[in-house]
C-alpha cells in the first residue's frame, strides 16, 4: 500500500484489515507537523505562519478564522488517524514508533498524552544532527514498549554548534531558495533512518531467537507417580 491517501475512501479499512491479518510486523509513523509546529509563531497579522494552536488548546486555538480554521482541521484529523493506527498496532501486538519535532504540539494532545502515560508506548528524545542532519532538530519518538529504543537517545551537548561536526547548527527559520527552512528538514538523515530500523531488527532478532530456544528445548520429564 504506497501512494495511498489516508482520508480516500476504503483505505483505512483496507489498512485495518491487513494489520489484523498478521502480515503487518512494524509501523514507522511520521504525522506531518505543519500546524502543531513550534516554528508557527509569527503575529496574526503577518505574512508568515502564524500560530494556530496553544499548550491551552492544542486542538486549535478558539478564535480561528479564515484558512487557518482548515489547517488545523487538516492537522486535527491527521493526529486522529494516527492514533486509530496505532491503537490498531497495540491490539494486534504490530510495533510502531511515530516522530515528531519534540516541541511539537501533537504531543500536547490528550490521546497522545495518554499513549505515553500508558504500557504500551515510551518516548525517546534524540537531536538529528548527530545523525547527520545539518539542523539540530530535536526529535520525540513515540515507540512500542516491545522495542528497545534507548540506541537511539542521542543528543548534542551545545545549542549553536554540533558536538558532531564541530561546525554550528543551520538554523531553521525562514526560507532559503524560497522553501522554508523547516521543510527543508522534513527529509531524515540516513543514520537515523538506519538506526531506526535497526531496533527493529533487533526486536525479530530476539523474538526469533526465542522461538528457537523454545523448540530446541526438550520436554521435562515426568515425575512418575507415587505407589
């Protein structure tokens, strides 16, 4: 299922039904930021984004109007969907980790203030740049408690230049070649791609391993029975 829209008719269902097939072994979430970003904090009246959601009212702020009431619809409905998703993955035991800016205000949401307070799910804080993004980009990543994410909590020790590189962070505000900066970064770098999916592996490993153990493991005996 590639090249899907999520709100298209039938194609939740259809994803529903593959996950409870068992075919579905893992899920990399990544639920676009564009209205919960920290970055929207221009003023009302200007032309850059503004913002349209609050620590207060991550929802949406309670005196939208004009097309910014749409964009938080559209971002609205984007973290509902990713959480039936992933409450689909925990009822069929399918692992799961989903990124966001870590000051982004999805995180702010009830739902997902519950995910992380629950068993089924921990957060893990990372900087891209040590992964070989040239931003910092300080990173949350909601994971299956199945999943040994503690391989991917790598940060940078300094604000303005990279403990990595030695070389200062590009800054993500404004725009450059007339694409904003934070749109830019929106691509991840191949280590954390790597990394990522390296704990998942890791998981099959020793999920498989297991299972081999317990069909090499011979019966014990029984205890014959008193005469």
């Amino acid at each position: 299922m590639t090249g899907l829209d999520i709100f298209g008719k039938d194609v939740l269902k259809s994803l529903f039904r593959l996950m409870a097939s068992g075919r579905v072994l893992g899920l990399a979430l990544a639920t676009p930021c564009g209205s919960f970003s920290a970055a929207r904090r221009a003023p009302r009246e200007s032309r850059m984004p503004s913002a349209v959601r609050s620590r207060t009212f991550p929802w949406g702020l309670p005196d939208l109007d004009g097309p910014d009431v749409r964009v938080a619809e559209v971002g609205n409905s984007l973290a509902k969907v990713t959480y039936r998703i992933i409450s689909h993955a925990i009822r069929h035991r399918i692992l799961f980790t989903l990124e966001n800016p870590a000051t982004s205000l999805l995180w702010q949401l009830p739902c997902f203030v519950r995910l992380l307070r629950g068993p089924h799910a921990r957060a893990t804080i990372l900087d891209q740049c040590q992964y070989g993004a040239a931003c910092r980009k300080r990173t949350q990543i909601a994971a299956s408690t199945l999943l040994d994410t503690s391989m991917l909590c790598r940060r940078c020790g300094q604000r303005g230049l990279c403990t990595r590189t030695r070389r200062p962070h590009v800054v993500l505000s404004g725009k450059e070649g007339g694409v904003w900066m934070t749109g830019s970064a929106k691509v991840y770098p191949s280590g954390l791609c790597t990394s990522v999916a390296q704990t998942f592996r890791a998981y099959w490993a020793r999920a498989y391993a297991d299972q081999a153990m317990s069909a090499l493991r011979p019966s014990l005996p029984t205890r014959p029975a008193n005469t």
